[in-house]
C-alpha cells in the first residue's frame, strides 16, 4: 500500500476520533439534562477538572468557592452536580440511592474483596453490612477500652521522653501512629507497633497516602484498573504497588485466627458471622473487611485529633476554657488516670470542640456520589433526571453560611452549646449520613474524645511558631502533612483538690497499723498540723513530736489523743538548731525503734537578726533550714531502709521549705561563713534541700525523698521577731489572708504529699502496692514528675497544692550535669564530721 494511502486512512481516522470527541463534547455541554447546571468549562463536557482538582490536593475549597459563585447546584463532571442545598443530605444521603460507580474502586486490591464501602447496591450493601456490624457496635468496641487505655498511657510516655528530651512533637505522625495501633488493637487483638518502635513501619502510612491518590482517580477508570493494577493476578503474583500492606493485613488476620486466647475483637465478631452465615460471608471478605478498617479508619481518626489540636491551638481562648474544664472535673475526681469515653462523654465543652473539629475540618474531602433513579429527585425547586449524579461534599455543607450562619469559616465550638445545636446536628457529615455512613465512626468516637481529654489534662502543648499555618492535602481525606514546623509538649502541673487530699489521706488506714512517724519542729504551725492529720488518719501509729515548748506538746499530744485514742505520741525536747541535739534524739528515736516510717521537717525561725553561729560554728538559721534536717535523714537513714524492707514497705521523707525557689550557689562560701545574709541563706538552705533530694534517692531508691514549699501560712514562727515586727504581723495577718493558707489546709496537703502514691520511691518493693503509698485518687494514677524531670524518680519538689515544683528546672540541670550534688554531699557530710568532733571535744 503507498505511503499517501496509509496517510490519508491515518488522517481520516483522526479527523473521525476528533469528530467523536467534539460530538460527544458538545451533546455533554449542551444538549445533557443538566446543561444549565453552571460550572467550570472543563467539567461541562469530562472529568478533567474534577481529576486535576483532586490532585492538586484542594477539591473542597474550588468547589465552596463554587457554591459561593452560583448557588445550590454546581456541575463538578459531565455528569455529577455538587449540590449545597439545606435539604441535600436528606434527598441525597439519607434515600435509599444507589451509590455512583466509583465506589467499586474501594475493593482492594482487587474486586474478589469486596466491602459495605465498595457495593454500589442499596440493598446489597445492607446485607453486606449485617455481616460485620456486630464488630463495630459500641458496646462490642467498649469491651477493649483497657486496651485503648495502654495505647494511650503509650501514646502520653512517648510524648513525656520528647517532652523532657526537649525535642519538639511531630503530630503528623503521632496521631497516625495512635490511630493505627488502635485500630490494630480493637480489630486484631495486637497493636501494630508504630507507638512501640516510634517510627511509620514499613513506610505503611507514606504509602498509604499514595495509595489513596491512585485509587480516587482509578475510580474514574473502573476499566483500565480492573485491568491492570487491579487486576487478580497482579494480586497473586504480589506485584500490586501496595503489595506489602494486604500482605501485613493477611498475616495479621492470620496470626489472630490461630490466636484461641485473644478478646472478642472485631475479628472474633467476623469470623462467628462467617461460621454461621458462609453462604453470604467469604473468606476473602473477613480480608477485605480488615484492609478497610485499618486504612480508612486511621487516616481518617488521625487527621481529625490534628485537626482539634490544630484549631484549639489557634484559638488560645477555647483551649483555656477546655483546659478549665477538665481540670475541675479532674479535681473533682471525676476523670481517671486514661480519660475513658464515659467521662469524656460527660465533658460538654470537650464534646462541643470535638463536634467543632468534625465540622471545621471533616476528615473526607471529597463528594459523596448518589445516582438518581426512575422518577427523578427533587431538590429545592429543581427536578434531578434519571442517571444524574448527584454528590455532597462534607466541607461544603459544614462551610456552609445559609446552614450554619455567618461565622460558618470560624472554628466556633460554642455553636454546639447554643439551643439551636440539636438543629445543626443533623448537617454533621463527618461519617457520612443514610445507609453509606461510617462504620467505624464508634471507635473513632471514643478514640478522639478519650485522647484530647487525656492529653488536654496532661500536657500544655504549644505551637512551635504560633503564626505558622498548617498545610494538608485533600485527595479523599484532608490529611495534613505539614504541621507548623512542630509542637513542644511539657507535663502539665496537676493541680490536686482538697477534696481528694482529705480523701487520700484517709487511705493511711490502708497501709496498716503501727506506722512510725517523726515530725521535727511540730510544736506550731506546719508541723503541728501535718503531725495532727498524720494521727487523725493513721491506724494505731506511734509519732514522736521534736520541738523546743513542752507546754505546746503537752496541747497537741493531748489533742492527738482525741483524734484517734489508739495513737501513741511522744515529744521529744531538742533545739535543732545545733547538730549534737539532733544526734541525741536520733540516738533515743533509734533505742526505741526498728524501723521509721515518715519523717517530716518543718523546723525554723523568722528572726532578723545576721549570722549566728551556735558552738558548732554554724549559723543557727542555716542548721534549721538545711543541716538539721540532712542530718535527720543520714542518722535515720537505716531506720528508713528497714522501713522499706518490711511491709507494708512505705519509707518515706518530707522537708518542708521553699521547693521551687532554688537559686544560684556560692560555692566559695557554702556555708555562708564570709558572706552570709538572709536571703541568701534562703537561697542556699532552699538549693540544697532540692540537691540533696536527689542524692538519697541515688543512696537509697527504696525510701521517697520529698521538698516542698507550703505556700503563705499563717505560722507561729512569727514569735521570734521583734516586738515592731510581730506587731506589723498582727495588723497584716487579716489583709493577707485571701492570699495566704490556712494551717490545716497546709497539713493536710504536705500530708498528701508525704504518703501519696503520686510520689513513689525510685525502686519500690515490687510485690507490694502499698510501698509506692497510699492509692493516688482517681485520675492521678501516673508519678509526679521527679525533680530530674522524670516522672515517679524518687526524688520530689512539690508546691503547695501537690503539683511538681518545676519553676527551676533549667538551673537544676545545669547543676545535675556539673555533678553538683556529690559536691554538697561532701561538703554537708564535712560539716556533719566537723560538727561531731567540736562535740565530742566538748564533752
């Protein structure tokens, strides 16, 4: 054949091709049933610009502009309108319309694993959802809420080593790694691993994202990938580009099929299902079912806990609010240590901010695709024909400002509190609505509320640069990739109600009769008090009473006496201000005893006078505030370790002083021989006090070992001012009481804080609860944060109302690096040596 022959029959081919293509283009743009639909040109006559919209990653926001433009009804493809219309969901959503074909994509990999979510058929896709909805129910999904719980208490350990590494959080990949493990747990009885390892295993959630791209745009080319990628053979031959994810999937239902001890889980409810129903239940499903629920379930949960935090971030004042709300129920006793659903359920601004978050930012970017059947559908005052697809996308209606008023593009959790908020509800398309709605959408429920109001009550989370915004791309989900920089977590301080101090305290009874308890200085103020609420609430103890009035001890003893007639204490005559009486009352503590269980130091004065040296040479106020109460600690310190050896193993010491104060050292002069003045004397004494916390619990890790600062308290210590001074005391006394605390208050917290379990020794006895303390109440089931920062170390700084005393941190750690403490320790026990032989000369 000549070569102008083929030419021309080339020619004429194309020229037909092209007629084709403009015939059909034209009948689409003008002579289609929704021709007068306005929209972009493109997609008048194809899918392009629906396709090149989806990969440009913003779908939602070209068609709410749209919407913007030209009302109610937008065609987005040749043949599929987007519609805003108020009455949307319900003609669309919630009829029973046969999905647009698209859906069949959602059979992964191939269409032998068919899903609710890729049946197209109304009523199939009902008798499809039969055999795995006894999975997804909530009282199925709240039967693993411990398990939840764990992945939680994971979640919160990972982010506690950022935390105190100092490394920023990346919550683009937590939230993924949350999501994942919790969806693994609830449908395979087994994590993933994601939060273990702290890392995307197998680049499972990158590719996933990829994945997604690929499988929206092949639902528009159900024939090219039925015959290609997602064709069965490519399948068995492992070659689908996903390959590694079904094969992670297949081995997981695998392992948890051999698997005779694991929980009713989702798989346990699917494999009944399939023994009792095979006829309508395949094998190949029971898979198809899990790929869906792990890939659809975690990107989906995982972009909506970014979105709140995201939004609650950038509106301080709703967090704080939050914030305000959790800790009163905190305090309350209300939350435990995980915040678990039914709690969080009973949180009404958490659930307002929630709902906020679905509606803001739903987790699916994309229209939901009904096709009109015989008869047509009506919408408004427009008749939709048979075959028109008709489509609502969850960001337009939940942007909408005819729905949800003008401040519908404001993140506004107070809508959901307001008497139009039953209204509103049934505009939420963040599961979808109708017989298509997500069935998982349980699990997601209680996976976010149980997260945000645990970590909204445990850190105080920040944006690394607050006028940084976010980016995400919206395929299918709107998932974001790219946080603002990141987010620094701390621990957040926990403020303990009196309510569950006096609570707590009650508890000692628990730790059983006979506890032995030393409370130094108690003749007044702190001391007394703490030694009272100790007697109250102990079983049979025996206490002995160390301070200077024998006429005060004669009072309390005989109060003491009232409180609980079984109690036995004895005073003990010493000025503690010199080190050979603390020896002395050692000496007699250590004769009648084999043991002690507490210690308590509240021992001091408040005179205005300079630098007074006792025989020992040192100056008296330093002794009390410092060296008396190291020196009660070394000489009892055997007393301590026996306490902690025998049941119910509770050691435990409190110096009561101004944790959280703590300043720079004058290492040329720490005992204030050559520079001394008040204040710096409170400086040091309060340093090292801290410092020394830390070097007993390295000694002895059995034994807790506590400083705290009590706050204004109205004390007694007044006494040994001058005479214009104690006069000035009394005149402000009155004025300072709304910012001072009461006596009994203050006792009974440093109580808590000498025998809660919130402030376990380093190494307790392992076999016995109680040597960690007294039970921490509900929601204050996890450690302090130690003074190095780490949670439960042993070693405690506390402030007034039992929160960690962490304002000084920053000079803590330097001094820890420079390996200060071995250098106090030297210098405190020198001063201890020196002391014994001034004493022993004397005698």
């Amino acid at each position: 054949m000549p070569f102008s022959m083929e030419l021309g029959m080339g020619t004429s081919t194309a020229v037909l091709l092209a007629v084709y293509v403009v015939g059909v283009a034209v009948r689409r743009r003008y002579f289609s049933a929704i021709s007068d639909v306005p929209g972009p040109f493109l997609a008048s006559f194809s899918i392009l610009w629906e396709i090149w919209e989806i990969i440009a990653g913003h779908i939602e926001v070209r068609v709410i502009a749209l919407h913007e433009k030209h009302g109610h009804f937008v065609r987005i493809n040749h043949e599929e309108v987007s519609v805003s219309h108020p009455d949307a969901i319900r003609a669309i959503l919630l009829a029973p319309l046969a999905k647009v074909d698209w859906y069949k994509v959602m059979a992964l990999p191939d269409h032998r694993f068919q899903t609710p979510m890729s049946e197209v058929n109304p009523k199939r896709r009902v008798e499809r959802a039969k055999n795995v909805s006894a999975g997804y129910t909530l009282f199925s999904i709240i039967k693993f809420e411990p398990q939840i719980d764990n992945l939680i208490e994971l979640f919160e350990k990972r982010l506690d080593e950022l935390s105190q590494a100092g490394q920023p959080v990346e919550f683009d990949r937590w939230f993924n790694y949350v999501a994942y493990d919790v969806v693994g747990e609830a449908t395979f009885s087994r994590a993933f691993g994601f939060l273990e390892t702290g890392s995307d295993i197998d680049g499972s959630i990158a590719n996933n994202r990829a994945i997604t791209l690929y499988v929206v745009i092949a639902g528009f080319f159900l024939t090219l990938h039925g015959a290609t990628i997602g064709n069965p053979w490519i399948g068995k031959l492992g070659l689908t580009p996903a390959q590694h994810i079904f094969d992670t999937i297949s081995r997981a239902v695998a392992f948890r099929k051999k698997n005779t001890e694991a929980r009713t889980d989702m798989m346990d409810h699917w494999m009944r299902a399939q023994a009792a129903h095979p006829e309508r239940f395949e094998e190949t499903e029971i898979h198809a079912v899990a790929n869906a629920t792990v890939g659809a379930g975690s990107d989906t949960t995982g972009a909506t806990m970014q979105a709140f935090w995201y939004y609650m971030l950038r509106e301080p004042e709703h967090l704080a609010r939050l914030r305000a709300e959790i800790d009163k129920a905190n305090g309350e006793g209300k939350l435990s240590r995980v915040v678990s659903y039914a709690e969080a359920r009973e949180l009404p601004f958490l659930q307002a901010c929630i709902k906020e978050a679905f509606r803001f930012h739903p987790a699916v970017a994309f229209g939901l695709g009904r096709v009109v059947p015989e008869g047509g559908v009506k919408i408004g005052d427009r008749v939709f024909s048979k075959g028109t697809h008709l489509s609502v996308n969850p960001w337009v209606i939940h942007r909408s400002t005819e729905i949800f008023g003008a401040d519908a593009n404001m993140f506004n959790p107070q809508r959901w509190l307001e008497p139009t908020a039953k209204s509103l509800e049934k505009y939420l398309l963040q599961f979808g609505a109708g017989y298509n709605s997500c069935p998982g959408q349980n699990l997601a429920r209680m996976e976010i509320s149980k997260v945000a109001a645990t970590l909204a009550r445990d850190f105080d989370i920040r944006q690394v640069d607050p006028k940084h915004e976010w980016s995400f791309k919206s395929h299918f989900t709107a998932v974001p990739y790219d946080w603002p920089s990141t987010s620094f977590l701390s621990k957040k301080h926990r403020m303990v109600g009196l309510d569950l101090v006096h609570a707590s305290n009650a508890q000692l009874r628990e730790l059983g009769p006979g506890l032995v308890a030393l409370f130094v200085g108690a003749t007044s103020g702190i001391g007394e008090y703490t030694a009272k609420a100790f007697v109250k609430n102990a079983l049979s103890p025996r206490v002995y009473i160390v301070g200077r009035s024998e006429s005060a001890a004669e009072r309390i003893i005989k109060e003491c006496k009232e409180l609980n007639k079984d109690g036995k204490v004895e005073f003990l005559k010493a000025d503690v201000s010199e080190i050979g009486e603390v020896d002395r009352v050692c000496a007699e503590i250590a004769k009648k005893e084999s043991h002690i269980n507490l210690i308590v130091q509240t021992q001091g004065n408040m005179n205005l006078r300079g630098r007074d040296e006792s025989h020992e040479g040192i100056d008296r106020k330093f002794a009390l505030n410092y060296y008396s109460r190291m020196r009660f600690i070394s000489n009892l310190l055997p007393l301590l370790q026996t306490a902690a050896s025998k049941p119910p193993h509770f050691s435990r010491t409190l110096s009561v002083l101004s944790a959280g104060w703590e300043g720079k050292l004058d290492f040329q002069d720490l005992e204030l021989k050559n520079t001394f003045s008040r204040s710096k004397c409170a400086t040091q004494s309060t340093t090292m006090n801290s410092i020394m916390t830390e070097e007993f619990s390295k000694r002895q890790p059995a034994t807790t070992f506590s400083h705290s600062y009590p706050s204004g308290v109205n004390t007694g210590l007044a006494r040994e001012l001058p005479v214009w001074a104690r006069a000035a005391a009394k005149v402000l006394t009155p004025l300072m009481a709304a910012i001072t605390v009461s006596q009994e208050e203050t006792g009974a917290r440093q109580l808590f804080i000498a025998t809660s379990g919130l402030y376990p020794p380093a190494e307790p006895f392992k076999d016995n609860t109680l040597a960690s303390g007294v039970p921490a109440p509900k929601g204050f089931n996890s450690p302090i944060v130690g003074a190095n920062g780490v949670a439960g170390s042993g070693a405690y700084l506390a402030n007034w109302n039992c929160e960690a005393a962490t304002g000084k941190q920053k000079l803590l750690k330097q001094y820890r690096e420079e390996n200060v403490g071995a250098n106090i320790w030297d210098h405190t026990m020198g001063i201890f040596d020196r002391a014994a032989k001034i004493n022993q000369a004397r005698q």
